[in-house]
C-alpha cells in the first residue's frame, strides 16, 4: 500500500508530530511526500520516503501525476484553510483526482486519524484487490 504526504507551511509541523505518533503503522508501507514535508518527516521518524519536487515547484503534480496512475492508495494532505495560496488550484485538482480514482483522502488530523486507524486494522486492504 501507498500513502502520499502533503502539508502546507502551516501545517507541516502537524505533519511531523501527526507521522512520530503513528510511525510505528506507516513504516509498513511505501510513503511519498512533496519535497519539504517529506524531509522534514524523514528527519524526525527515520521512515523512508521518496520525496517529490516541493508542493510550490511541482511535487503536488507529481502526486497528482501518481494518483492518477493508481500509485497511491491514501493521501493524508494537511491544507491550510485560512491562506490562499498561488498553487491552490493543483490542491483542489488533486483532491479532484482522489474523488475519481476512489483514492481516501484526510484534509484534517481527525480525518487522518480515522484513516491510519482503518488502516492499521486492515480496513483499506480492499484498495490491493482493486489493480
């Protein structure tokens, strides 16, 4: 299974505590990440994580780009809702993309929290049957 992570400045270093509390679930799985959050999460958890570009340079189009060829499986996107940013419209793209390729998605620490829940249970397995 394949969980890709993205966080705006805002949010990062919510990214980072949210990945140290359930680095222990997400170490069984292949992790992506835009560039900066994927850094940061790398050097606070020891987790291997292939890094794309930063959001801001085109990471989140190669998310984007992987969700659409079914290379990933969960998407935990920590948006920040009160600032506009530049790149939004490859935010709601991407959140477009997990709608059309049944991809679960958490904008929030509790959406996230339910998610890695779900699947630390074995709940989002059925996503494997799907390929």
């Amino acid at each position: 299974m394949n969980v890709a992570l993205i966080a705006h400045d805002a949010k990062k270093e919510l990214m980072v505590q949210f990945c140290i509390a359930y680095c222990g679930i997400l170490s069984r799985y292949n992790i992506c990440a835009t560039g900066t959050t994927g850094k940061l999460v790398g050097e606070a958890t020891g987790l291997q994580i292939q890094r794309f570009l930063s959001g801001s340079q085109g990471g989140d189009q190669q998310i984007a780009s992987a969700i659409s060829c079914n290379e990933v499986d969960l998407l935990i996107f920590f948006r920040d809702p009160l600032t506009m940013k530049s790149h939004e419209p490859n935010d709601i793209n991407i959140l477009r993309l997990c709608d059309v390729h049944n991809i679960p998605v958490a904008t929030n620490i509790a959406t996230a929290e339910a998610l890695i829940h779900a699947l630390e249970n074995g709940d989002l397995d059925w996503r494997e049957y799907m390929r």
